[in-house]
C-alpha cells in the first residue's frame, strides 16, 4: 500500500525548508534534500516533474561554472602567458594564448593588442577543476571579441527561459528588434543593433522574459509583447531540434567584432567602438 504523496503541482514556487513530497518512490534532485520520507526545498525555486523525479529550477543565487557553458566574460588582467576573465561568479577564469587566437604570437608581443582589460568576450568553458581552476577557448562556432553594443545583466538562474527551447525565444527578440543577442550561460547578454532604441527595445523584452519567466505561456505574452512594443507582427519561430541559438545568427552576426569603449547608458552598459 502506498504512502506517496506530492505537495506540490508542476510549476509551483517553493521556499527553502518546504516539504515538496513524501513516499519513498519520488526521486529528488538537486536542491531537494530527503530527510526520512520527506522530500525539503533546499532553495527558492520552481518545481518541475517528470515522472517519480522532482526538479526545482533555481530562482536565485549566483552562477557556478561548467564545462562547456557559452559566457560573456570581462578581462580583468593580463598575464605572462594570457588573460584572465571576469566570469560573474566567484571564480575567475584563463584566456590561454593557444585558446585565444590562431595567430602566431611572439614572446616578446603586447598582449593588450589582442585583448586589453576592460574588453568583453563571448567565450566558452573548456576546463573546470575540482579547485574550480577554469580555462576558456576563443575558437568555437560565435566565439568573439565582442564590439560597441549594450551589456545586459539578468538572474542566471533565468538564462533558459530567455534562451528557450532549441533557442525558440531568443530568436523571435532577435527577429522582432533587429538586434544580435549573445546569451551568456553567466547572465552577461550582449546587444548589439542597428541603433540605439533598438537595443533598448531588446533590453526591455529580456528583462521582461526574466521577469516572467517562471509563469506559463511565456511564449504567446512574449509575442503580443514584442508586437506592442516594435509596432510590427512578430511570428514564433520554427526551430530546428538540437540547434544551438548561434547556428541561427545570419553569418555576419558572427565576424570578429572590433574593439569597444565603455560608456554607460540607461538599460544596459552601451558601448560604442574606439576610435
């Protein structure tokens, strides 16, 4: 005879301590704790069910490296032997000289004249260590010096939902503003349009997503949103499954971006390039 029993319904929000279930048969997974046959909250979050399992997606706290996360980071130093990158978490990472460039670079080079501090990068984890040690790559599909545009900070936690499944609602901001979005698994997002009100149209609609992102039918109140907002029909992608949101970018969204400087605006940092 069965003593299961769920507290919760799939996209409830659960405060630390909460019992989400009871019954041996449920199967909690991170941020869940069991303590006899009870199943606790170990964070605030949003429950998620699949099957006998439990889920809770965080929504709060800082990001954690991972291997193979795409990120926006900052150059914060420059080594003997590379750079070293501003992560947005509790950890910096190295830009190595092998992962930087394919250009041959002498011993004696300015390393400023590849990446100086202050300069973003849209990179990607290759090595994360016990001791939380991090390495990342500039050679990969999109992965760049990133140029004049508006940086945008937004709760990692909520990075998915802005992101979407295969990539789907990145694409329909993309489309409806005009603008190229580089989502970093970090929380960094990068803008960069055609002018200015466009990049704040794109700012507004993902810190929109960010804040609604735990309610559902997200989608559809992103589209009339977007439709308000841009003055013009927007249409919900179709989306390959499997597909990256990069392997959607027209391919002159992807050239090297040029450096930039660093003027602040209203939603989001702007950054027009030097001179």
């Amino acid at each position: 005879m069965s003593n299961e029993v769920l507290h919760v319904k799939e996209r409830d929000i659960v405060v630390p301590g909460e019992v989400i279930a009871e019954g041996m048969g449920f199967l909690p997974s991170r941020g869940l704790y069991r303590e006899g046959a009870k199943i606790h909250a170990g964070r605030l979050g949003m429950i998620a069910i699949e099957g006998k399992v439990i889920k809770l997606i965080p929504l709060s706290g800082v990001y954690l490296p991972k291997l193979n996360d795409k990120i926006v980071g900052r150059v914060i130093d420059v080594l003997m032997t590379g750079w070293r990158i501003e992560t947005r978490s509790p950890y910096s990472a190295v830009l190595g000289l092998k992962d930087a460039t394919a250009e041959f670079v002498p011993r004696s080079a300015d390393l400023t004249q590849y990446y100086a501090i202050g300069d973003y990068v849209l990179c990607k984890i290759i090595a994360v260590t016990s001791q939380k040690l991090i390495d990342v790559t500039m050679k990969g599909p999109g992965l760049r010096k990133i140029k004049a545009g508006r940086l945008v900070e937004v709760n990692p936690h909520k990075v998915p939902r802005i992101i979407g499944k295969e990539g789907s609602m990145v694409l329909m901001l993309k489309n409806a503003t005009g603008c190229n979005i580089s989502v970093g698994q970090n929380g960094w997002i990068w803008v960069e349009g055609p002018a200015p009100e466009d990049e704040l149209k794109a700012v507004q609609a993902i810190k929109k997503v960010e804040e609604e992102a735990h309610l559902p039918g997200l989608t559809e109140r992103m589209k009339a949103y977007l439709e308000e907002l841009t003055g013009k029909p927007v249409e919900i992608p179709t989306v390959t499954p499997g597909a990256s949101a990069e392997e959607h970018e027209p391919p002159e969204q992807r050239e090297e971006h040029r450096e930039h400087g660093q003027h602040p605006r209203h939603g989001g940092r702007r950054f027009p390039p030097r001179r």
